[in-house]
C-alpha cells in the first residue's frame, strides 16, 4: 500500500491506499484516531477490494486548520479525495465520528456511496433522538457546562512514543483488551511538539469545535435522504442502552435497505482493534450481499 499526504485545494490529508481493479471500501476512523485503527482489519479486505483508509483533518499526519470540523466540512474533504484518486463509487466503513462524516458523504453524493458501514451516528446528542432529555432550558445549561469542561482540559505532554504507549499497554492489559493492533494505533497517535515534548495528533481545539458541532447534528435529515444499503454495528453498550436503541431503529426505518449486526462484548469505536476478525468479518459479510 502507498501512504501520503495529498493536496485537496489548501488541505493535505494523509491516505493509505491501494487502488486497483476491484471494488474500492473508504475507511473512517474515529474521533481521536488514525489510520492505524484499521491494521488488523486491512488483511480480511484487501485480497478483494481496493483501500483507501485516509487520516481525516485535525487527525494523524493530516493537516490540522484553525477551522472546518463540521462533519459535512470533513465530508467534503472526502469527496474531493476520492475525485483526486479518480474513484466514482465506493463502499464507507465509519466508526463514531467516522460513521457520522459516512452518512455526510452519502447523504450530499449519494451518487458517490454504493453502501455504508456504520459503528456509530447511532443516535444524536440532543433533541427527539438524543440520548440527554430535558427541556430547551435543561439542554442549553448541559451543553454550557460540557463545553467548560472541554476547554478546561489541559493537553498532556509525553517524553517519548515509548513511554506513551507503555502507559496504554498498562491500562488495556488491566481491562484485558491490550494486543498488536492497539499497540499500532497508540504508536501513531502522537506527533513531536518543537520543545522535543510528544503531544496527541488530536488537539484540543480540534475536538472542541467537532463536537460543539456534534452538539447540533440531526442525523435523521441524513438517514432520510440516505438512497444505500446501511450496516448498523451498534456497540455492546449501544445496544443495551433503551434511547440508543430506540433512535438506532426510527434512523433504520428511514431507509429502503438495513440491517443491524450485533459483536458480543464489543467496544464501542474500540472494536476494530477489540475484535478485528469479527468486526472485519461483519463487513464482508455484508459487502457480500451487495454483489
């Protein structure tokens, strides 16, 4: 697979990909993460579809603007990478923030999305699908105290990769869930601030302004206007939970073709990394069926 950073107009975002004469699945991580979440997925797909697993921006090895971490702003930086590589259809696996720029992209170029995977954009954050209830007065009070907190964290500085993915190995072996692939993802994860210091690929005014906007989301106005097959992957914990469950089938009964797939003990985001031959194995499963 080729790995570089391509220029879309002012933004560079890096990709991993190998395109040839073979169906073509686009791979969105989540929130926080990079490419590398898809390491131990990749040898399930890439025998019979072509890859394309970029770092969305504010992410990774992506260029990271002051603005534009609306989702559909993301979604757009999609399109004009898939225009780039000269691919005019493709199959979208997203996990949380990345199954939410997924159903962006095939709401705004349906055109563009043969099917979508989605392990997440499950429910919204407020509102009639949302998981917070309370009146118009209770939610804006929610949404001024989250954003307090969010601007109140302080961005961690490490000594070295090394150290840093020591620490994660330490608490993941704790919980039992510690392997190669979390040890991939967690390597990638951090870039070197010019006092030598290593800091998190994320910032946190990135994170603040995405989910500010997360805030805000509808995503039954996508799901509505969604024309694909979609996959839900809801998490363990999403399935379980009476309001994510409840929101996960009004989104399912907006669409002509659906299913819902369930991954014992899965993690939410976590689970390509948790359980990647099972996670890996729900995509071709239903990959298979479009064919």
């Amino acid at each position: 697979m080729v790995e570089e950073r391509i220029l879309l107009g002012e933004i560079s975002i890096n990709a991993k990909y190998s395109l040839e004469d073979k169906p073509v699945i686009l791979l969105l991580h989540f929130s926080g993460g990079n490419l590398h979440m898809w390491d131990g997925v990749l040898p399930q797909l890439v025998q019979d579809y072509s890859i394309l697993a970029p770092d969305l921006r504010g992410h990774g090895r992506s260029d990271k603007p002051e603005t534009g971490y609306h989702i559909d702003e993301m979604a757009e930086d999609m399109y004009q990478l898939l225009r780039h590589l000269q691919v005019d259809k493709c199959h979208v696996v997203g996990s949380s923030m990345g199954a939410q720029v997924a159903v962006s992209l095939a709401a705004a170029h349906p055109e563009l999305v043969a099917s979508l995977v989605c392990e997440g954009a499950l429910n919204n954050e407020f509102g009639e699908y949302g998981i917070f209830d309370g009146t118009a007065e209770a939610v804006e009070q929610r949404k001024v105290q989250l954003r307090a907190e969010l601007e109140e964290w302080k961005e961690p500085y490490f000594d070295s990769v090394e150290s840093y993915v020591a620490q994660q190995r330490a608490e993941l072996t704790a919980e039992g869930l510690w392997n190669e692939y979390f040890c991939a993802f967690y390597t990638h994860s951090l870039e070197q601030h010019p006092d030598g210091k290593y800091i998190y690929c994320y910032p946190n005014r990135v994170r603040i302004e995405y989910i500010v906007k997360y805030w805000e989301l509808s995503f039954e106005h996508y799901y509505q206007t969604i024309q694909c097959p979609v996959l839900f992957l809801p998490s363990e914990a999403e399935w379980n939970d009476e309001r994510v469950r409840s929101s996960l089938n009004a989104f399912a009964e907006l669409l002509d073709s659906y299913e819902i797939a369930r991954i014992p003990d899965s993690l939410h985001a976590y689970v390509w990394m948790q359980l990647p031959l099972q996670a890996g194995q729900a995509v071709r499963d239903f990959l298979d069926k479009q064919f």
